[in-house]
C-alpha cells in the first residue's frame, strides 16, 4: 500500500533504512505497553464507578473539578486535534513547535502511543465498518446479540488483540519523524505525567496530602476513564446509532449528545463523508470545538493551509439537496 492521501503533509522526506518502531512492543502488542494500557484502563474504571459514592458524601472540592476539567480537555483536544485531524487526516498543517505540543497533549489523554494510535485509526478509515477494521461494531453480524458483542468489541475488547495494523504500512510519515518517534515510544512517561501532575498541583495548592490525594483520585483517574469511554463511544456508539445527513461508505453518524465531551468528534458522519475536513460540525448548531481552538491556530500563525469545509464541499456530500436537508 503506497502512503495514505489522508496522511500529515508536511512529514520529513523518507529515509532509506527504515527507522526503528515508534512503539515499546513494535507491531507486537504482546509488551509492557499493553500491560499498562490494560492497567490504566481497568483502574480509571474502578475510580469512575468509586466516584459516584464520594462525590455523593466528601472527597471532591472546587480544584479537583477545576482540575479534572482542565486536564480533561488538554487530552481530549489533543487526541481530537493532535492525533486525530493532524496527524492521522491532514486536516492543517502545523509549525514544528506545534506539531510536537500536539503530540504532547495527546499522549496525556493514556490512549496508546501516538504512531500506534494512527495507524489503527487509518487503517479503520479504509475498512470502516467492512472486513479489515480494527473496531467495527458491525463485526459479528448485525442480529441484536451480535451487535451487543459487536459493541463491546469496538468500544474495548479490539485493544487487546493481537496486533495486526503494521505501523510501517499505515504511519511511515510519523515513524521518520525522530521527535514524533521518541513522543510515541515515550507512552508510559507521558502516561505517568499525565497522573501525577494532578497530585503533584493539587498538594502544592492545599499543601496537604489529602489535597494530593482527591486531586489524584478526580483529575487522574476519573477524568481519565470519562476521556476513554467518550472516545471509545465514537468507535462503538457512533458507528451503530446517530443520524446520517452525509453520503458515507459506512454506518458512521451523528451522536448530539456527546459533542461537548467529544470535543465535536461524534459529529462522526461528516467525518467519514468527509475525512480531511478540520471542521466536524458543519451544520447550524452543531458544536465543534476542536475546529474552533484549529481557528485560533491559524490566526496566530501556527496552522496553516488548513481544510476548512466550503458550502460547495459540504452541499457535494450531503444525500439529498440542501434545500431539503436538516
């Protein structure tokens, strides 16, 4: 397969001996790096689920909140931004300072090394909801237990099976980046920032350990597992349910309920109609606020050449004219 049209444009020129793999297991999930996706998704989880009674008697304050909130969507937007419209579609391009702090913020969102993460991600555009899809939730068949296990599949279990998206076919470009490789084989420290930072803030603030230990609790564990399972809900929800304004080759749709969360990824359908689209929400209402902060980088001068959606483009992948659409 020759380099996806979908990749970033302003990657490094190839380099003739292929450079090492930009994950800890290379094309093998069978490492240290799945026993630490496995860890820090089942115990955010458990926080999650633990949250409901505290928050309902002690253990939460206003900085914990502030805290969770704020950690929350520096992840959030990295991945949406960063790892997603950048660097796996070429939405924009980026200068280099910006390139690297969106790889960053991605990788403290504790979704898997950066290379890794677009090469599963455009290789599911290329089978999307067909034969060869890492998380289709169409997989097992389409009766209602098969769509239930289907579900499961495409919102966890398809993590933890054996590898079989081969970075070098799907992310070439980011593997010759040197600074993008360290990034991404780099997971377990940014992964390690990303909770202790919280802890570490949140015990300077108040100066105690409890201080630490609620921030901890809050702005680590439970924001992290709120980001997975909203992220985690495009590749199984969005994919089963939601409308369909947008001619796609595949169910993806329409999910209004989890655009604030998603930061405007559940707008799913145009996506999929339209991959290389900056912005997702293209109908009146629809927010999106992963294009809205992209706008703030072009105007200061750090995106650029970016793929906005014209009336034309948006009207070209709609199924029925405009004047009858939603």
């Amino acid at each position: 397969m020759t380099a996806s049209p979908d990749v970033a444009h302003d990657a490094p020129k190839a380099q003739e001996t292929p450079p090492p793999s930009a994950t800890l297991g290379g094309d093998s999930k069978r490492s240290i790096e799945q026993i630490t996706l496995l860890m820090f998704i089942t115990v955010p989880f458990v926080a999650l689920i633990a949250a409901i009674p505290l928050a309902w008697g002690w253990g939460v304050s206003w900085l914990d909140l502030a805290l969770m909130v704020i950690m929350y969507y520096i992840g959030c937007h990295g991945i949406t931004i960063g790892f997603h419209r950048y660097f796996t579609h070429g939405s924009f391009k980026a200068k280099r300072p910006l390139r690297i702090a969106l790889a960053i913020a991605g990788s403290l969102a504790v979704e898997g090394p950066l290379v890794r993460w677009v090469a599963d991600h455009r290789k599911h555009h290329k089978f999307s909801d067909a034969e060869g899809d890492p998380h289709s939730p169409w997989r097992y068949g389409e009766t209602v237990p098969a769509l239930m296990k289907g579900l499961w599949w495409a919102h966890i279990a398809w993590m933890f099976d054996e590898e079989q998206t081969p970075q070098q076919k799907y992310a070439p470009d980011l593997i010759k980046d040197s600074a993008v490789r360290t990034i991404s084989r780099q997971f377990v420290v940014w992964t390690v920032v990303s909770l202790l930072l919280p802890a570490v803030i949140g015990g300077l603030v108040t100066w105690s350990w409890q201080g630490a230990a609620t921030a901890f609790f809050w702005a680590s564990l439970v924001r992290v597992a709120l980001l997975h399972h909203v992220t985690w809900s495009i590749n199984s929800i969005c994919h089963a349910v939601g409308k369909r304004p947008f001619k796609s080759r595949d169910r993806s749709g329409n999910v209004w309920w989890l655009a604030v969360l998603s930061c405007g990824e559940s707008w799913h359908n145009l996506h999929h109609a339209d991959p290389t689209c900056a912005r997702h929400g293209v109908m009146k209402g629809q927010l999106d606020s992963s294009a809205r902060i992209i706008r703030w980088f072009e105007k200061l001068g750090w995106a650029y050449d970016v793929r906005w959606p014209s009336p034309d483009r948006i009207d070209s992948r709609r199924k029925e004219a405009p004047a009858e659409a939603a």
